[in-house]
C-alpha cells in the first residue's frame, strides 16, 4: 500500500505561508487611490465653500460698518517724490539756475534771467524749450538742488517743483505760457518752508532750440 503524499503546507499541525499568499497580504489596494482622491477633492470643496462663505462675510460687514479695516495715515507730501522740508532761504549767489523758455515768448528767458542775475542768482544756461501746463513755471532740480530749487520758487510766484535725477544742485526754470512776471524783491517771502510741487502739470521736454530765449 503506497504512503500518501505528504503535505507541504503544513508543518507539525501549522499552516505554511507561501510566496503567493505573503505577496497577497501587500499588494496594494485597488480602491486605496480613489479612496485618496474622494478625501482630497472633500478637503478643497469644504475649503472653497469656507473662502466664498468667508468673503462674503466680510463684504456684508464692510458694506454696513461692522468691520473698518485700518487706512495708512496720508502722506505729508501730497504729491509723489515731492520733498517735505522744510527748507531754509538760501543766499542767491549759491543757487545756479539755467533759464528756459518755454512760453512762445520771444526774449522772455533772457529778460528773466537778467532779472535773476540781478539777484545775485548764479545764471547758468538760457535757452528755449517746449512744455506746456497750466501753472506760471516748472522749477526742476535734483535732491542735491532741493534748497536751492525752494529759494528760487519764493522769487517765482505760482511756480511748481518736479524732482529729478541729476546729480548736481543746478536747478532748471521753465517758463511756461501763464508766466508774467518774478516776485517783487521786497515780497520774497525768506521764511522757512515747503516746496510746491509738481500734479498734473506736464513736464516739459529738454531744450530743443540752441538759440537764447
């Protein structure tokens, strides 16, 4: 009578864990990514139903005064890069003014720089260009010129201030069309002050024309 095979699973009344069944026990789970996937897209739906309902929260509160979100305290200077100052009356022979016309007037930057020459300012350039604006003169300088840019706005009434990037305190007068006259020498206000500045004026371009105004 022939033995019956023995069973190889099976060791002494234990069952023996095979390759098959241990790779079995670690395979992944089809539904694991789908599982994954549902969590997540609950996760950003809950998360924009919370922005939208956040959003209009606030954009009731705003709209009926129960929230106030805080404003910047304004600017002392109510123009951008226009300086604060004050700035003190600078002696006239240190400021180095360069006259340009700029008014369709012929002789007018001369006659005005003549003028300034006899305030002892130093009188550099005098020349014609082409601007426009509303205001009397455009009185240009760099960061250097500031003082002297404001020393030369008290002689010129009406005038506005636009910084630019020069790098020496030389100071450029534009006359523009609505220029009439300088200040009266004894109405020179030589008290300590800010510059006025440049808003919607138009600044003009560089001199175009070499002959004097």
């Amino acid at each position: 009578m022939s033995r019956k095979p023995k069973d190889l699973t099976v060791w002494h009344g234990h069952h023996v864990v095979d390759g098959s069944e241990l790779r079995s026990q670690f395979a992944p789970d089809p539904d694991s990514p789908r599982l994954l996937r549902r969590i997540w897209h609950g996760f950003m739906l809950t998360l924009l139903v919370a922005i939208v309902v956040s959003g209009a929260w606030t954009a009731w509160a705003i709209l009926t005064g129960n929230l106030v979100l805080p404003q910047a305290a304004p600017s002392a200077s109510a123009t951008l890069g226009c300086p604060q100052g004050p700035f003190d009356y600078a002696a006239p022979d240190s400021v180095h003014v360069n006259v340009y016309n700029a008014a369709a007037k012929e002789g007018l930057a001369r006659a005005v720089a003549d003028q300034l020459a006899q305030r002892k300012f130093a009188v550099g350039k005098v020349d014609n260009a082409k601007g426009a604006g509303s205001t009397s003169a455009l009185i240009v300088s760099g960061p250097a010129g500031e003082s002297a840019a404001f020393t030369l706005q008290r002689n010129v009434p009406g005038s506005v201030f636009s910084l630019d990037s020069r790098g020496d305190a030389s100071v450029d007068l534009v006359l523009l069309p609505s220029f009439k006259q300088l200040q009266e020498v004894s109405l020179v206000d030589q008290t300590p002050g800010p510059l006025m500045c440049a808003g919607a004026t138009q600044s003009p371009q560089v001199p175009v024309t070499p002959a004097p105004g």
